[in-house]
C-alpha cells in the first residue's frame, strides 16, 4: 500500500510549515509529514523551507539572521491558502511536543560544511530528547549533509532528495548508506521504483497533486507519495 506523507504539513489547505498546517494533515488521518529544517542564528531548528524570510513572511533577511524567539514572532502565512489568524514560525520541538505523526521526514537543506554539522547534530539531540529515534528520517539533496550525517549521527536514518536525472540517484543514495530516496515524480518511472526497491531503499515520490498521478504511482508500487493535499490523497487512494 502506497502512504501519504503531507508536504510542509498540508501546504494545499494551510499555511505551510506551520503548527496549522501539521494539525490540518493529522485531521485527515495522515500521521506522515515532510518538513524543512533551518538553524536559527542561537542554533534552534526551525520549521520553513526558504533560507529567507520574504515569501512567507514578509520580513527582510536571512533566517540564519535571527534568534528563534524573534522568527517565532514572525507570521508565516504569507503567500499560501487564507488562514484566519497567525501562524508563527514553530521550532521543531513545539511540533515534536505537539503532533503525534508516526513518521517525520525532516529536510535540512543544502548547507555549509560547519552548518551541516551543527544541522544535524541539533536534530540528533531533538530527536534523542523526544524518543523519536524509530520515527524520522533525515534527508537532503545535500551531499555535505549526507556526509554530516553519515560521520557524526550514523545512528540516525538518512535519505536522499533527487530532483534531476543527470545524477544516478540509486548510486549516490548508496554511496551515502541511505534507507529513503524522496524522487521527483518526474523521474519516478517503474523501472528505477523497482531498481530502487530491490537496493532496499523506500521511494517517497514528490510533490503529487493530481489524483490521476497518485493512482498512477500507487500502481507502480511506490512506498509513499508526499503531498499538498493530504486530505484528496486519502479520498483518491482510499486510506490515510
């Protein structure tokens, strides 16, 4: 059975990355998520996905900038769905505290070697804080991530993002001891969804809209789909 993992939360129905957003994906019975780490400047992991603040919340800079009591006070509902009252930027551990998903994909973007480093072992301790070993992996497209994770977490699962074809993704996933690859849809064909499968990687397949594509994937047997839409992924595939 192909899972449902709610992209930044359900980024289609909420604001994205945001507590709203991850309560919307949990209302619909899907208790996987996909979510973008930042380090703020005081080094709290923090829940967006650009490295600057404008798209989503309209203030000048860099996240890396900023204390996360500051970002925390920053509304990020800029740019998505209408929402109805603010939505701060959390922390990972408000989400942690707050949302009981099954499964956490948690994406730390591409990063300098030193912030890698920092990245990753902030997480290490998160994770370590909640008991939430079994439940996440880390991924990136990010081969100084992946290095980080490899030398200084090796016990934390890890996976690899690829989003171009001119990389043999099954090589490098390899390469990095990865146990997920999150593949663009555009490169999920039957032939390198089974390659994949018989590495012993689980393929999360991105971003899936369309309910023609999620039926589409989930009859060629991909692992899991993320999603915008959360709530027509379940009513398309039948479960959550």
């Amino acid at each position: 059975m192909t899972v449902i993992y709610g992209h930044r939360g359900a980024k289609g129905e909420a604001p994205e990355n945001t507590l709203a957003s991850f309560q919307r994906c949990l209302e619909h019975g899907v208790r996987r998520c996909e979510l973008d780490l930042h380090l703020s400047r005081d080094s709290e992991l923090m829940v967006i996905h650009d490295p600057t603040l404008k798209r989503t919340t309209g203030h000048r800079g860099r996240v890396a900038q900023h204390d996360a009591a500051e970002l925390a006070s920053f509304d990020a509902r800029a740019g998505g769905p209408g929402w109805h009252q603010p939505c701060p930027i959390p922390r990972l551990a408000e989400l942690f505290e707050q949302c009981p998903f099954e499964h956490w994909q948690l994406e730390v973007k591409s990063a300098s070697r030193i912030r890698a480093a920092r990245s990753v072992l902030a997480i290490k301790a998160l994770v370590t804080r909640f008991g939430l070993q079994d439940k996440v992996t880390v991924t990136s497209s990010s081969r100084e991530v992946l290095r980080a994770l490899n030398r200084l977490t090796p016990e934390l699962p890890c996976g690899l993002i690829a989003e171009y074809a001119w990389l043999d993704p099954l090589k490098i996933a390899r390469h990095y001891r990865c146990e997920l690859l999150a593949l663009n849809w555009t490169l999920c064909t039957p032939e390198r969804l089974l390659k994949a499968q018989k590495q012993g990687l689980h393929v999360s397949v991105w971003t899936v809209n369309e309910p023609a594509l999620m039926r589409r994937l989930a009859d060629f047997g991909a692992d899991s789909i993320i999603t915008d839409f959360p709530g027509l992924a379940c009513s398309t595939l039948g479960h959550p």
